[in-house]
C-alpha cells in the first residue's frame, strides 16, 4: 500500500509543478515587449534633453566669444599726480662780458705785432704798431706851413701895431690902418687852421700804435707783417667786409644768454640763481645769476630772452661754449599729469578716452602746462580715473572696451 500510494503522489507533485512552470513563462514574455518600450522611450527622451541643453550651452558660449570679440582691448593708466618745487633746464650760450675787433683807424703796412691768439693783455698794452709814411710825410707839410703862417702873423701883427701907433700922428690914414689890422686877424686864422691841420695829422700819426682798450684774451689775429692796412678794416683786401686786426674778449665774466618759454616767463625774476652744466664737467655745477631779460616775448619764438652773468675767475668757462641752464620754479598747486598720447583732439575740443564700468567716456579735459611727453591737466580728470592709452580716432563715446592685463592689448 505504502509504494502505490507514493506513486500516486509522485506524479500528481509533478503535475502541478509543470502546470506552475508554464503559468509564469507566459506571463514573462507578456511583460518583456513594454519594458523594452519604456527603456527606449527613456534613452530617446534623454538624448531630446541633452541635445537641447548643448545646444543652449553652444549658443551661450558663441554669444559670449561674439560679444568678447566686439569689445576692443586697450590699455589704460592713471593719472600722476605732480606739483613738487622743480626746475627746468634750457640750453644756452656763453659769451663774454666784453668782445671787441680792434681795427685799424689809420692807412699802412704792419710793422710789428707783439700778441697772439690766446694770449692774456691788459688794458693799454702795445699790441701792434702801423707804419704810415704817408702820414708822417702829411705831417711834416703840415707843421712846415704851421711856421709859415706864424711868421706871416708875427710880420702882420707888427705891421698892425705900426699903422696904429702912425695913426695917433695921423701919418697914415684910417684906411691903411684897418687893412693892417684885418691883415692880422687873418693871418691869425690862417695860423690856427694850419695848427689843427698838424693836431689831426698827430692823432692819425698815434693811431699807428694799437693798443688792448680792456683786459682780455686775444681770440683772434687777421693781419702779419707786411699786410697793407686801410683804415676801418683790417685787410685792404677786403675793404667792402672789414675785417679786425685782433679781436679781444674779457672771460673773467660771462654772459649766457637763453631763451625761455614763455609759460616760464612769470617764474624769471632778475637777481634769482641759476645753475649751469656742461658735458665737458660732467657732475660739476656752475653758479650765475639772472641780470636782466628783455621784458618782452618774442613773436617768431614766443620766449624770453635772459641773461644769466657767470664769474669766471680761472677761465674753465670758455666763450661760445653749450651750456645747460636750471633755473629753480616756485612750489606748484598738485596738478594731474597725463602722457602726450592719451589725448584726443575732436572737433568738440579736446579730449581723453576713459574706461568706467567697461565702456568708454570720452571726457573734456584743459591743459595747464605743456612739458613735451607729458601735459599737466587743469581740469576734468580725477586721481582714480582708467585713461586709455593710444586710443583710436575711431572710438566713439559708449563703446564697450576690455582692459588688457599687463600691457597685452591687441
């Protein structure tokens, strides 16, 4: 009984395990299609969204590279701010106090010179000596008529006083008298004529010594021995040019002369001190003062023309030498300086490109001094403000910019 039974169960077990098997493998494949739906429908509306987000990104980033390509890229600084004491320095030349030509102020040859270029002479010193047989000839003539005529006056003067002493005895008559007497007197302007015929003959005569009229250096000899002198020039050779026999200058003092712009002009006062530099001592300082300037701008140049007077005992300074001038200007009011390549000219007036809040101003400005690479602004600028440097003639008001880093615009 016990096997049958066993049997029995055995496969009625397995009856029903078959049967729960298929059940659900039915069920599985009635499921698989719509999950396989759902994942597709998910990847493909995945894919939608992030098509549509890189899209918008790729459109962000072109507007952005648009936008950053419109901007123009410029370079800015700021303002320095100036009004320390300064000075400035303007070329001048240097002259000597006194440079005189001696010329010749009678005719001949030259006999003798006892001075040289770069010889040192005092006032009255022997420079030369004229040889002038001409003259001394004229001269001899000259005071031969002088005894001449005082012997016609001595015999008329006589004869006067004889037809005077006659006529108390009424011996002669009154008109002999007179013409004995206007005899005389003419004789007498005859003898005072040929006396200063003689005394201009001597003077002309002292002109053949040439003699230093100051203390100085001889700059210069044009003549030698032999040369024929006319008078009034130094060279018969060139009578329609005179030219100097020697040419003296006094180096113990110095004038410099410059010329000073005129926006300076107000800073000049007569008695300042004034510096001078040379290149030939370099580090070397040479005091002068202002002594006079002419109170009135030049027109063609618009400056001042200055004298600066220099003591020059040892004559390091030399006459004709390029110097420089500092002349100390008064303590200034702070004022803006901004580079000469900063600046706008429009038809509007001048202007200068600023950079607030990534876009341009062009703000008006005045200039108070011109100093060549830099101008001192008078009005329109502050401390803080971004100027851009080397702006475009293009760049208009509003315009957006980018300051470059660094200096690396494009």
């Amino acid at each position: 009984m016990t096997p049958g039974y066993n049997t029995e169960m055995t496969t009625t077990s397995t009856a029903h395990s078959t049967e729960s098997t298929g059940g659900a493998t039915e069920s599985t494949r009635s499921r698989g299609p719509w999950i396989a739906l759902v994942i597709v429908a998910v990847l493909l509306i995945g894919g939608i969204i992030w098509g549509i987000a890189a899209r918008s990104s790729d459109e962000h980033r072109l507007a952005q590279t648009t936008r950053s390509s419109s901007e123009l890229t410029v370079n800015v600084t700021h303002p320095t701010v100036t009004g320390e004491a300064s000075e400035i320095a303007l070329p001048g030349n240097t002259q000597a106090f006194d440079d005189t030509p001696i010329y010749a102020r009678t005719n001949g040859y030259l006999k003798q010179f006892f001075v040289d270029i770069g010889q040192h002479v005092r006032q009255g010193q022997l420079m030369a000596i004229i040889e002038t047989p001409e003259i001394d000839e004229q001269l001899q003539v000259a005071q031969a008529d002088l005894k001449s005529a005082q012997a016609n006056l001595s015999l008329a003067d006589t004869t006067a006083q004889r037809y005077q002493n006659l006529l108390k005895s009424d011996s002669v008559s009154k008109q002999e008298t007179d013409v004995a007497v206007s005899g005389a007197v003419a004789k007498r302007a005859s003898v005072e004529a040929a006396e200063a015929n003689v005394r201009r003959l001597q003077q002309l005569q002292s002109f053949e010594r040439i003699y230093a009229p100051f203390s100085g250096i001889v700059t210069a000899r044009n003549t030698d021995i032999g040369d024929l002198i006319n008078a009034g020039t130094g060279d018969a050779s060139s009578a329609a040019a005179p030219k100097d026999l020697f040419r003296i200058a006094a180096t113990g003092k110095l004038r410099v002369f410059v010329a000073v712009p005129e926006i300076y002009a107000p800073d000049i006062h007569d008695g300042d001190t004034a510096t001078l530099t040379l290149d030939e001592y370099p580090g070397q300082q040479f005091t002068g003062r202002i002594a006079r300037n002419s109170n009135s701008i030049d027109m063609a140049s618009r400056t001042l023309n200055v004298e600066v007077d220099v003591n020059n005992p040892d004559g390091r300074l030399l006459p004709g030498a390029y110097v420089f001038v500092h002349f100390k200007l008064p303590q200034q009011l702070a004022q803006l300086s901004v580079p000469a390549n900063a600046l706008l000219f429009r038809s509007e007036g001048l202007r200068v490109a600023l950079v607030r809040n990534g876009r341009v101003h062009l703000q008006p400005v005045t200039i108070a001094k011109d100093n060549g690479a830099t101008l001192q602004i008078g009005s329109g600028l502050n401390a803080n403000d971004e100027i851009i440097l080397d702006p475009a003639d293009s760049i208009a008001e509003g315009q957006p910019v980018h300051v470059a880093a660094s200096g690396a615009a494009r």
